[in-house]
C-alpha cells in the first residue's frame, strides 16, 4: 500500500504547488485562481431548506438516500437530456454520492478488483491532462493508469480509436470528462458513444464525469445517456451541486447508471464510505429542482470569459471553452510563470504540468500551460487578469485557435 501511496503524495498538484511557492513572498494582494471552487453564493433556499430539517442531523443517514432525492435526480435528468421514458430505474439505478470526487474514486475501487488475476495489471484509461483524483484511484485500485493524450490537436479530448487493442482487452474503466477540466472541450454525441461502444465491445466501464455540464457558453453539453442507446450497461455518469449550484461544501452529488456498478459503490460506502446526510439530501432535492440560480451562475462565468476575452484575447494561445470554467493558457513554462504571478502580483495559479504525465517521449504534454480558475466575482476577475497580463506581458501572443467541442 504504502508503494501505492507514496508517489501519490509527490504528485497531488496543490502540494506541488505548495512546494513551489513555499518561500516566495506574494507581490501583492494574494487571490487564489488555482483552484476550482465556486465563490458565488449559493441560492438562498439553501440554508433555509437546511434549517428546516435541521432535526434530521441526529439521524444516520442511508446510502441509497431518500425516495425523493432519488424521484428529483431522476426527472432532472430526464428533462436536461430528454431521456427515453423508463429508461432509469430510480431504486435501482440512481445513488447519492459526496460529491463526484468521492464518487469517482469509488468507481476504481468497484471496477478494477475483477480484474485482477486475469494474469496482466488491470488498466484505467486517463485523458492527459486530467483532474487528479483519476489517476489516484486507478493507483489506489492497484491498476495501471494509461494516459491519452488529450491536446489541441485532438480537440483537447483523447482520440477513443487511438488506444492500442492490447490495452483495451486489459481496461477495467476508462475516465472521460466533458466538459473538460482543464481545457473546457465540450464532447459531441458521436464522441460520447464511440467511447461507449468500445466499452462494451472490450467489457470495460466507462465513466462519464459530466460535473460541469451545467457550465457552458454555447449549445448544450451533450451527456452520455443520450448516447446510451437505451441501455445503462457499462456506463456510469457522476454529476455534482458543487459546480452547478455554486455548493461545493454541500458535498451533495449522485452516480446513475449500470445497476451493478451502483450495487457495487453502495457496498463499498457501507463499509467505508460518505453517504450524504438527511438534511443534505433535503437541500439537494431543492436544488435539483430549480434552475433559476442554474441560469444566475452560468450569466456569472459568462461575464467572467467575456472579461478574459477581452483582456486575454489572442494571446497564449487561449482558445475559449466551450464549458468549465477554467482558462488554458500556454505561457511557454507553467512553473516559471506561477511562480512570477505569485512573487510579482500574489496571483496563485496551477501549473499545466502538474495536471499531467510525460508522455512515450518523455515530455509532459502540459507544462507549458497554466490554468487559471475564474470562481470570483467579474469584477475581481477583471483586476486579477489585468494584473496577470501585467506580468505575462505579450510573450504569448498567438495566431493559434482550437475546437470549442470535438464530434
């Protein structure tokens, strides 16, 4: 375990950022654009719906959460993508989670152990670059994590017909993120159900983490239960309030999909897991129903890209996404240039690199981007990119342009 765990500690991109800037003075008033967490304030139902239940804290909560969580989940679902009537068993096939992290981890510690024996490491296909608990719990499970490249000459999402045939009759579960943190390529339904014929031709799952689906500035993110093709086998969605709700402390999310694989994380959150507390699953419920502050956030990070459009405009090769709401710039070393905008503006940003591995070649595929998070108000926004081109200067000036989706 502990050959599992500690390269695991050396990699975390925050305490490599930590160790980074550890010893540099902020150049100014410090804002954090490093990490993805949501400052707008949630809607004001949600306390109020909390404190209605607010008896309910005394009471151990149940894994499969409440019938109404569950009914609410599932008509969001059948209204955000027009779903076949039927098409989700609400007992069966629908789970609260805290959060999609937790969820996402679960999804390895579900998948990989039948795989095991078989006389080859399991494996679990990782878009690169990618959010890192991914990686985490293909390591965790005890399998190999295969990174494919996802840059701009794929669309910023990996290419499903690239990865070699040995490695699919060995994949226990494949990640795919669309929106996509970082770059906000936003997948087309052609994409999605290429990666779930492939699934189900090589018997692998296929894990759709569709957190910032709610997030975008153009046509509608496509989920993957559209691609479906009326069955749920081999395929899991994670959705999350965090980013939609503008809620991340709630630690509210859900898992729909394969039965089993909902059997199966609901055995391991029952041995050791989160299961989402009454008067959450109360405020989830409220908030799965309503789309008005839906609206309000997503207005919110459209004045914020329209702000970075302006200042950022052509350049570090900023190509503006189709959802998420992070900015990928390449800014020629994502090192050098955090460490710049922290000891010379107090602006903290994430290295590129630490969101990805080297590749066959051994270069990483991101180490010349950073990503910036644009969680704060626009106006705070707007200081905080002017200061950043202040330092960054025009070094990054670029003709370049990239898909905002891939098909």
């Amino acid at each position: 375990m502990s050959d599992r765990l500690d390269p695991l500690l050396n990699f975390h991109p925050f305490t490599r950022l930590n160790a980074l800037l550890a010893g540099v003075q902020p150049g100014g008033p410090t804002l954090a654009l490093s990490v993805g967490e949501p400052q707008a304030p949630p809607p004001a139902f949600l306390a109020e719906t909390l404190e209605r239940h607010k008896a309910e804290w005394s009471r151990y909560p149940q894994t499969a959460g409440t019938p109404e969580f569950r009914a609410a989940v599932g008509d969001w679902l059948d209204r955000r993508y027009r779903l076949p009537a039927g098409l989700i068993d609400r007992d069966a096939e629908i789970i609260p989670c805290a959060g999609s992290r937790e969820a996402i981890f679960h999804m390895a510690l579900a998948t990989v152990p039948e795989w095991q024996g078989k006389g080859e490491r399991p494996a679990v296909l990782i878009p690169n670059p990618f959010y890192h608990c991914y990686a985490g719990a293909a390591a965790m499970a005890g399998a190999e994590p295969v990174f494919l490249p996802a840059a701009r000459e794929t669309g910023f999402l990996p290419d499903p017909d690239a990865v070699p045939e040995a490695v699919l009759g060995r994949t226990a579960l494949a990640y795919v993120c669309s929106p996509s943190n970082p770059q906000g390529a936003v997948a087309g339904r052609d994409y999605l159900a290429r990666w779930l014929a492939l699934g189900r031709r090589h018997g692998f799952t296929v894990a759709f983490d569709e957190c910032y689906a709610e997030i975008y500035f153009g046509q509608l993110p496509t989920g993957a239960l559209e691609a479906a093709d009326g069955r749920l086998d081999n395929l899991v969605v994670l959705h999350s309030l965090s980013k939609r709700s503008s809620a991340p402390g709630l630690r509210s999310g859900f898992i729909a999909g394969d039965r089993r694989l909902i059997r199966r994380v609901t055995q391991l959150v029952n041995y050791g897991g989160v299961a989402p507390a009454f008067p959450v699953l109360a405020a989830s419920v409220a908030l799965w129903r309503d789309e008005a502050h839906v609206e309000a956030v997503r207005e919110r990070y459209r004045q914020c890209f329209a702000i970075a459009e302006r200042i950022i405009g052509r350049r570090f090769g900023y190509v503006p996404p189709g959802g998420g709401f992070f900015l990928w710039l390449d800014v020629g070393d994502g090192e050098q240039a955090a460490k710049r905008l922290w000891a010379e503006a107090g602006i903290r940003v994430l290295p590129g690199g630490y969101m990805a591995r080297p590749d066959a070649g051994g270069v990483n595929p991101a180490r010349a981007y950073i990503r910036v998070a644009l969680v704060h108000e626009p106006a705070v926004v707007d200081g905080a990119l002017q200061r950043l081109v202040g330092v960054l200067g025009d070094a990054g000036l670029s003709e370049q342009a990239g898909p905002r989706a891939a098909q």
